[in-house]
C-alpha cells in the first residue's frame, strides 16, 4: 500500500477558504507540517486543489511479513474471546459456586 508524506510549505493566509477547508481535511494545520495519507483518488484531488501550498512524496509501506503477523496477538490465528464464546463468562476458578456458599450457611 502506498502512503502519500504530505507536507504544508507555504502558508494558507490569504488564501479561500476552500483551500484552507482542505489543508484541515487533509490534516495540516501550520506551515512546516507533515502528515501521511493513504494514496486515493479523494486525497490525490484534495492534494490538486493545493499544490501550491504543499509538497507531497510518495513513502511505500512495507508488506507485512508471517513473522510480524505472528508477533501480532491480534492476527495470530488463536480466537479471540469474542469468538471462543467467553465473552462475559467467568472463569468457574475464579468466583466460589453457589453450592459450595449454601452448604457453609
């Protein structure tokens, strides 16, 4: 996936408010700011519209590795407690049973 390094070299004083409207939508608020965007045709028209006042590189991202996806709990392959059917069960070690409190009284 490619990532848009976009940075705002000039100032918006002066300029309309579209312009302006667009800097904040694209996340540049001060001159000297740099922001990362995905590369998409709404961003690459937003980036038409103020070319003058910014300067964008292109930064390719690494593709994800199986030994980072590993690293990842999130995408290790285990299911998560959502999907094991846990969510919000608690674990019969942890809380006393109710048998066992009113046989003691």
């Amino acid at each position: 996936m490619t990532r848009l390094v976009i940075r705002q070299h000039r100032s918006s004083i002066g300029e309309k408010i579209a312009a302006r409207r667009t800097l904040e939508a694209l996340g540049l608020r001060r001159t000297g700011q740099t922001v990362e965007q995905t590369d998409s045709r709404p961003v690459r028209g937003m980036l038409r519209r103020v070319a003058h006042l910014v300067e964008v590189s292109e930064h390719r991202a690494e593709p994800e590795t199986a030994s980072k996806r590993a690293a990842d709990p999130e995408t290790s392959g285990e299911p998560t407690a959502r999907e094991s059917g846990t969510v919000g069960q608690a674990s019969s070690a942890l809380l006393p049973s109710r048998r066992a409190e009113s046989e003691s009284t």
